[in-house]
C-alpha cells in the first residue's frame, strides 16, 4: 500500500491467496491510525492481543513471526503491522477455502 497515492500494487507472479488481503489490511490500518507514531502503537497493542491466544510454539505464530522477520534495519519498526496483515491475509485466505466447498 502506497499511504501517499491511496493505491495497492500487488505483484501477480508473485501474489497468494493472503496478498490481496494483507495489502488491503495495511490501507485500512494506515489510514484510520493515521501516523507512524500511532500505528506503532497501535500494531503492537493488537498483536499483544493476538498473542496471547496464540501458543509461542503453533505454527500460526511461527508463520507471523517469519514473516515479520523479513522487515530489518529501518523497515524493523513495521513488524508488528506486518505481523497483522500477514494474520489478516492468513484468516481470509482460509475463509475462502471454506467458502469454497
């Protein structure tokens, strides 16, 4: 999501199920918080929550987390939204598969 053109680009090559979803969490997210500041704060409020129904061990946390992982050096600040929308992305994919039958 690019916040200053309000526009989602997703690569199709490369896209899943969980991409269109993801990207889609982080236009709402980012304009509802608004600031950087304050959707650190918020992302990490959020995915306290999450966490503490998640077992440190369950795959679902691991895939979060590996993801997030990814995000280093200046890009580190945005694990927590990133963990999020990869959770997003997760849960609507499997939504779609259970629709699907």
């Amino acid at each position: 999501y690019i916040p200053e053109e309000k526009v989602i680009h997703v690569n199709l090559s490369s896209a899943t199920l969980s991409s269109v979803p993801h990207e889609i969490f982080h236009a709402v997210f980012i304009e509802k918080v608004k600031t950087d500041e304050a959707a650190g704060k918020a992302a990490e409020a959020m995915i306290m929550s999450v966490r503490k129904t998640l077992k440190d061990d369950s795959a679902l946390a691991k895939r979060i987390d590996d993801f997030a992982a990814t995000y280093v050096g200046k890009q580190a600040e945005f694990q927590n939204e990133e963990r999020l929308a990869e959770l997003v992305g997760i849960l609507k994919a499997g939504q779609e598969c259970i629709q699907g039958y």
